[in-house]
C-alpha cells in the first residue's frame, strides 16, 4: 500500500517503484535489506556510467580515419586502439573494415567521397622466388656468417641489435639506408647519394652514434654496400655479421620497416626525387606509430624505457 502511495505522489506506475526498491535495496552489510537512497543513486550514477554506449559514426570520425590512414599509414587496428584512447574515433576495427569495404560497393552519397579509401590498406603482394638466381654481387671479405651470431640476438631481449638493408627505388634510382633494432624496432633512414661502401659506412656511423642505447651487433645482406663493415665494426665498437644469400626471413625485423616505409614510398617511386626532409617526417612517423607487440606503444617510447632501465 505504501509504494502505490509513493508511485501516487511521483506519477509513475506502482511497478517502477517495485522495480527501484528491488534493484537498490542491499542484499549484505549493515543495511542488508535496507533501501538506502544515497547508495542508490550511487548505483544508479555507477550503471549509466559503465554501461555500453552506442555511438554515432559521423562525418568528423570518418575524416579523421581517412586522414590517419593518408598521413600516418596506420591501419584499421591501430585507428581503432588510438581513437578509442583518444575519443576522436571510438569504433572497433570490424566497424571500421565493414565501413571501408561498404564505401567501396556501394554508390550511396554519402559513401562517394571514401570510395577509394580501400586502396590505403596495406595488401600484401607474392614476391618473386629467388633461390634459384646465381649471387652475382661479388665477394664481401670477412664476413661473419648469421649462424654465429649469439643466441641471444634472437630472443630480442635487448636493445642495440641492428638490421641494416637499402629501400631501391624505380630502376634503382636512388636509396634509403634503413638502420632498425631488433627489439624496440626504432628506426633511423637516411636518402643515400650513392650506395659506395665508403659512404654507407659512414652514414651507419653517423647514424648509430646517435643511438641512446649501448650498441651489441649489426646484421647486414650480402650488398657490396656494405663491404666497409669492419670499418663500422672498428668505429661503433659492435660484431657485424652476414646473412644468407637471398634469405629474406634472416633480417625481417628490418624487411617487416621497410614494408612500412613502401607504404609512403611505393616501389614505383623514384627515390632521387624524394627529399631528405620527406625521408626524416617518415621516420618520425614510423618511430611514434603504434605497435600491437609493445601493447601499442611506440618505438620511441620502448626505448626510452629501455634506456631509463640503464640509469
């Protein structure tokens, strides 16, 4: 009698206020059966709080996804854990394939202007086999073959273990020295002018120097680039070694960056015509993008952390 009372003085039905007494009361403690109206509104603030949401996928959200793929290259995973964090973009990366691939069959208006946006996913491509093509790139002289590198290089449980490849543009017209450690897959590039063994040994000098971290090895293939390595073993205090011929899979911590960087600098691109200051924005890039292995942090901030570990 009492609650048809209450629901008489509020304006709502008797069963809501049978609902409100039975959600709230509390089942345990001092007030165990009690209704306690400040505990109640404490409930009831926490479940608006925490309960799913649905948000509306509008015009900003969908410009700030095509922008993050345009100019960070980042893919749907890494938009939807950024843009979550952020709030600028709070979808699941489903939402966010289901979007693109619908913007690309179908013709409704609003879906016009992203129509092409597939095209700035990453696809990978069957590569050539090339066991069977005779090494014609001449003899490196002392080499220390990948095979007797410390097993500990491969457990990437240090920093300061380097991959070292060159990105070849159009009809090998110009190339980028891509330096990546193995662990925090840090990054530095660097446009070559020539791919004489005599600069590239320097560049990797001058690069590496730079690096914040003691330096352990440095893996290289088997480009006559890189025959001044023990120059660059002398100067940087490290072991260099070699890997097999046509073995991609013995540096693909540096193979899996320079994928990254195509995405940028597509194969057909003339890399003489790129400028140093477009090879430095990229590396910045691929230094502060983030990584599912290190529970999406960056490059950047892995090693910085591996560094403060030193001190």
């Amino acid at each position: 009698m009492q609650q048809k009372l209450i629901a008489v003085e509020l304006g709502v039905h008797p069963s809501t206020i049978s609902r409100e007494i039975s959600r709230n009361t509390a089942k345990r403690g001092k007030t165990a059966g009690d209704y306690v109206p400040s505990n109640a509104q404490r409930k009831t603030d926490n479940r608006h709080k925490f309960k799913p949401k649905k948000v509306k996928f509008n015009r900003s959200m969908k410009e700030q996804i095509v922008k993050w793929m345009t100019n960070e290259k980042w893919s749907p995973e890494i938009i939807s854990i950024e843009g979550n964090k952020t709030g600028l973009c709070p979808v699941s990366i489903e939402w966010i394939y289901q979007w693109i691939w619908k913007s690309k069959h179908q013709n409704r208006r609003d879906d016009k202007p992203y129509k092409t946006i597939y095209k700035l996913l990453k696809h990978g491509k069957r590569r050539r086999k090339r066991g069977s093509r005779k090494d014609s790139r001449g003899v490196i002289l002392n080499r220390v073959p990948i095979e007797k590198r410390p097993s500990i290089v491969q457990k990437r449980i240090r920093a300061g273990d380097i991959e070292a490849d060159f990105m070849v543009g159009k009809n090998h017209k110009g190339a980028i020295l891509v330096l990546t450690d193995r662990t925090t897959l840090y990054t530095y590039l660097h446009k070559l002018k020539t791919r004489q063994s005599e600069e590239v040994s320097k560049v990797i000098i001058e690069k590496l120097k730079q690096f914040k971290h003691p330096l352990h090895t440095i893996t290289f293939d088997n480009d006559k680039g890189f025959a001044d390595h023990i120059k660059v073993a002398k100067e940087l205090s490290v072991k260099t070694f070699f890997t097999r011929p046509y073995t991609s899979q013995d540096k693909g911590t540096v193979e899996n960056r320079i994928g990254q960087i195509r995405r940028f600098f597509p194969k057909k691109t003339d890399l003489s015509m790129v400028t140093e200051k477009e090879v430095q924005r990229v590396e910045n890039l691929l230094n502060n993008r983030p990584i599912r292995r290190y529970n999406y942090k960056t490059p950047n901030q892995v090693l910085l952390e591996r560094i403060a570990l030193m001190n």
